[in-house]
C-alpha cells in the first residue's frame, strides 16, 4: 500500500470527519478568560475525549503536557503529542492545532445551534468547526489514512493539540516549548489554521504588532471658557493626525506582504465627559500597529514619542503611553525551506493549485516556534469564517487538507 491508497482512504472518511466534528463541538472548551463556568471552562473535557478518540482508532502514543492554571477545573490546561512511527526517524511532519474555541457571541445572529453540528451538503456549521477543528481533523484523518491501509509514511507523524492559542497561548505552545519541547531543527511544522479559500496562501512570515494605549491629559473646564482649559480631546486629534506621518517614515514595502507596508491604524477610542458643555480633560485613545520585519518596534516607538512630545509643546498637554500588546516580529520562515517546498509540492499534487509564500499582520502561534529558529508554515484551505456567526467549514476541505498533510509526510524531503 502506498500514498495512492491513503488518499483514497482518506476520500471514503466523510462521515467519519462528521462524526468527530459533532462531538468536538459539543464540547465548547473556552478559556476562563472568556467563560469561567465548569461546564464550559478549560480544554479538560475535550482532551480527555480526544486521547480516547486518538487511542481507540490506533494511535496509541499519546502524551500530556498540562499547565497548571487554577482558574479551571482540575487546576491543568492539557496539551496532547500523538504519533506514529514513519520509515526514517530523521525528522518529524508535525501538525500544530488547537483545542479552544472562542464564545458564540450573540445567539440571535447564528441561524443553528453553536454546540450542535448542523450538515448542509458538504458544508458544515457550528463553533470552531473550522477555527481550529478543521485542522485537528484533517491530521487525525491523515494519520487515520496510514494505519487503516497498513501504509508506513517516510516520516514520523506528530499531532500537537495545545490549549490557550485563543488567549496568548502561555497555558499552550509556550508552556509546551518550555516544558518538553518535541520539536527537532529538520522537523516539518504546519500549523492549519489560516489560509486562502482556494489554498494558494502559505504563511510564512508575519508583521510585527504594538497595541498602544495614548492617554491626553489637559485641564476640564467649562465649554463658555475654553481658554481657561486645556482640552484634551482637540489635542488628541491632532495627535491622531499627527501619526499618519509613521506611515512615511517607516514606508518600505514588501510584496509578499497583503497589505505592503506597516500599518498604522487608529481605532478604539474611550468616552470622555457625558455633556456637551464641558471641555475635557482626558481623552484616550488606541493605536494598532503592524510593522514589517526589519523595523524594531523601538524604532517605532522612538518615532511616535518625537510626535508626541510636539503634540504636548504644541497644546500644553502631557501624553502618555503604554502598550496593550508588543510582539516583535518573530524571523521569518525561509521560502526555500523543506516545509515551505513540500508544503506547495502537496497542495500542487492534491488541490492543482500554484500556491506561494505569503506574509500576513495578524499574529499567529507559528511565531513563537519561529523565534526558536523552527521552520514553520501556516497552512489550510478554508473560507476563514472563523470567530464569526454561523461559523462553517467544508468536509472536502477537510479530507482535501488531510490527503496534502499525508502527502507531505508520505514523500522524501531533501534539504
């Protein structure tokens, strides 16, 4: 038996993924950030079924992590490392998903049930279908391909299920790499959650990103006297303003990026004072930022503290900052990489389609195995409803994505 009858194999498990999404959904698993109730809370219940899942259909070594948390249940965030063995032991095909899943949201706006699989054809729905079980079952599939034909991949095979990537991932994939890092330097790592509709994006690099908090203050008095204050709000849209011109001084661009170039976006801005008479002593607003790689966010930082302090001469006003989130960004993926090269090979051989390297400005877990010098990609083919109502995947999405994971670990990688 060889890759020919895995992915054949693989095409005859439609109800297979059916059946295992229907369990996986009604068992929400959300971080206590979100949802501290029992019932809800933490990734316990949905590991517990996995290992037993993994077990019962021949993948038998399966090991735990658990990060201690004592905001759940138990007290223990679980992570899972399944495996089978391939021809050569050199290196590792790993498959990177997550187990937690975000809150539904507003009910109203979902036309079924979030925790009950809804089928439509080939489409199915309900929360975190797609947003990461897509991923976590199209490796299962894959793996499910090998031992149900009897056929020996030409590498190991790792399923790695983490906790917490929906709240920073501390109870996940860096407690993980902390405590017991699987990971070798020649592994192949594809992380399936994120991609185009038709495949064609595999990610290899990502922005750097600064949350930053800007808080004005002036002197309140009232409206009839505005000189008898320092309004803070008329400072602050200078200020806002003002910081467009990061986006001239940082202006390189790099086409595998969508968009080019860093952005500077303002977007949250809190209430200031209720009436209309009055003029504010405080304005507060936020900065989102992505920077391409090769610009240090000190950089960055230095430039806008410049704009400020012209802002504060300018108005009277002092101004101060502080970082929501500061991720520096992580070195990306070489585009030659072997995991980059059999990853483009797979979805050529599987789906017909000439996929390319991509960056994106969203930050993704790929990034913390980045910083320790391992090859990643993320990878998937899906219409990325993640997070939203009516959340949906395709099954042949699924089988499709498991038959490019088994083609990977199925041919020989040369470096």
């Amino acid at each position: 038996m060889g890759l020919v009858e895995v992915k054949a194999y693989i095409d005859t498990l439609g109800d297979q993924v059916i059946a295992l999404q229907k369990d996986l959904v009604a068992i929400p698993a959300l971080s206590p950030t979100y949802d501290p109730t029992p019932d809800h809370c933490g990734e316990r219940q949905k590991a517990d079924f996995l290992k037993d899942y993994l077990q019962r259909n021949g993948i038998t070594d399966v090991v735990e992590i658990s990060a201690p948390d004592a905001r759940v249940p138990g007290g223990l965030r679980p992570n899972l490392i399944a495996r089978i063995n391939g021809r050569s032991r050199d290196r590792t095909v790993w498959i990177m998903a997550h187990m937690d899943v975000v809150p539904p949201g507003d009910l109203s706006k979902w036309q079924t049930d979030p925790y009950a699989l809804s089928v439509d054809g080939d489409v199915i729905y309900g929360r975190g279908v797609e947003d990461n079980h897509q991923g976590l079952v199209s490796g299962i599939m894959a793996v499910r391909g090998f031992l149900e034909t009897g056929t020996v991949p030409e590498y190991d095979i790792g399923l790695l299920i983490v906790a917490d990537e929906e709240c920073g991932s501390a109870h996940g994939i860096q407690y993980v790499l902390a405590n017991g890092n699987p990971f070798e330097k020649d592994d192949l790592i594809i992380v399936p959650d994120g991609g185009a509709p038709d495949g064609s994006e595999v990610e290899v690099a990502e922005k750097g990103i600064a949350w930053i908090k800007f808080h004005v203050s002036g002197v309140q008095c009232h409206a009839s006297t505005p000189d008898k204050g320092k309004n803070a709000m008329h400072a602050g849209a200078h200020l806002i303003v003002a910081l467009d011109a990061l986006g001239e001084r940082f202006d390189r661009e790099d086409p595998m990026f969508e968009p080019s170039r860093s952005t500077f976006a303002p977007t949250r801005k809190l209430a200031n004072v209720p009436n209309i008479n009055t003029i504010p002593g405080d304005d507060v607003f936020y900065l989102d930022c992505r920077v391409l790689p090769g610009y240090s966010l000190d950089e960055v930082e230095a430039e806008i503290r410049k704009i400020c302090d012209t802002v504060s001469k300018r108005f009277g006003v002092s101004i101060s900052l502080a970082f929501e989130q500061r991720e520096v960004a992580a070195p990306p993926t070489p585009v030659d990489a072997p995991v980059v090269r059999q990853t483009i090979a797979a979805v050529k051989a599987v789906y017909g389609v000439d996929a390319r390297p991509i960056g994106v400005g969203g930050g993704t877990v790929a990034a913390y195995l980045r910083r320790r010098a391992l090859s990643c990609v993320v990878w998937s083919r899906m219409d990325e409803t993640m997070h939203s109502p009516n959340e949906n995947a395709k099954i042949s999405n699924i089988l499709g994505d498991a038959k490019v994971i088994a083609h990977i670990a199925a041919s020989k990688c040369s470096q």
